[in-house]
C-alpha cells in the first residue's frame, strides 16, 4: 500500500536473524500474513478507495495521504535514476 521503489527495497530473511525471540516472532507474524493473505489484501483495498474518494468515515482521517506518497515515489524515482 505504501508505495517504495524497489531499489530501496533490502531482502530480510528471518533465517538469518540472531535474536531468537525476535525470529519467532517474525515467523508468527509471517505465518499470520500468509493465512489472511487475502482478507488484508480485500481490506487494504477499501482503505485505500476510502482514503483516495475522501469518504466521510472517522478513521480515514487517521490513514496516511496514499497519494501524496504515491507523488512522492514517483519524484524520487525520476530523480534518483
């Protein structure tokens, strides 16, 4: 949803994580993410609509300015290529 070019993007691979706790911790959330896949993807998406067609709903005052970030992707990638 938060738009970020993908040459800023760095792999992690709970694999490698050394802290324990904070490894499993990832595992379970990642685990959480696979099962719901489709239901985070389904809420994201009305969010999202929500936000960009100003709905007059209390919690979208709270979402972040999906287009402004999606401008300011868009600039930093023209400028850093």
């Amino acid at each position: 949803m938060i738009p970020v070019p993908d040459s800023e993007l760095i792999l992690y691979e709970p694999k490698y994580e050394r802290n324990k706790n904070y490894k499993i911790l990832v595992e379970k959330e990642l685990e959480f993410i696979g099962k719901n896949e489709e239901m985070i993807k389904k809420y994201a998406s009305i969010i999202y609509n929500q936000k960009i067609n100003n709905y007059d709903v209390s919690y979208i005052k709270n979402v972040v300015d999906f287009k402004l970030l999606e401008e300011k992707c868009k600039e930093y990638k023209s400028n850093n290529n």
